[in-house]
C-alpha cells in the first residue's frame, strides 16, 4: 500500500511541474508573429516597445504579475515603460494571451 501511494505521490508531482513548465518558444512566437507582436518587441532587445525579457524581469517574483500583463496585453497601457503607450490587443484570444503570459512570468526563455 505505501508503496502505491508513494508510485500516486511521484506521479502528482511530475505531472504539477509539468503543467508549470514555461511555454515552448516556438509556440509562442507564432503566437507574437500571427498577432503582430514582434512589430514593436523583440524578445532581447527594445524596438518600440521593451524587450521581452525586460518586460519579464520587471515583473519577476510580483504576485500579480500574471494578471497585470494579461491587462496590459488586452487592454494596452501607456507609462509602464515610457512615452510610447501599446495599444490594446483585442485580436488575441485568451488562450494565446495566457500562453504568452506564462512565457512571460517564466522569465521569457528563448
């Protein structure tokens, strides 16, 4: 029976870290490239907008932090990181949204 139970515990465990994992690169920049994204971000350097890995170094350890980009992203925002505001995003789907947002609070690992 521990033994079992022990078997229930490892397998519970891999399967949280998994479902935790950062989003693969690739499927988030299709997403970045299908929604225009990259026309004003890269992921490591700023063009209009701030460099993605800026965006989630900002944001590194807010307990919020998930739930701000998710406003920014939809919404758009002005000030955050200078002059220029970003528009709203009303073209991506949620879906997409949170996959770049967990990409995002990983840290943006390319």
């Amino acid at each position: 029976m521990k033994l079992s139970a022990l078997a229930l515990s490892l397998s519970l465990l891999a399967m949280g870290q998994a479902a935790h994992a950062a989003p693969d690169f690739a499927q988030v920049k299709d997403i970045l490239t299908k929604n225009a994204c990259l026309a004003c971000h890269s992921v490591d350097k700023k063009v209009v907008g701030p460099a993605y890995i800026d965006v989630a170094a900002k944001h590194k350890g807010q307990a919020d932090a998930a739930d701000v980009l998710t406003k920014h992203i939809k919404g758009g925002s002005s000030g955050v990181y200078g002059p220029i505001p970003m528009p709203p995003n009303v073209g991506i789907s949620d879906a997409d949204i949170k996959t770049v947002v967990d990409w995002l609070v990983a840290g943006a690992p390319h």
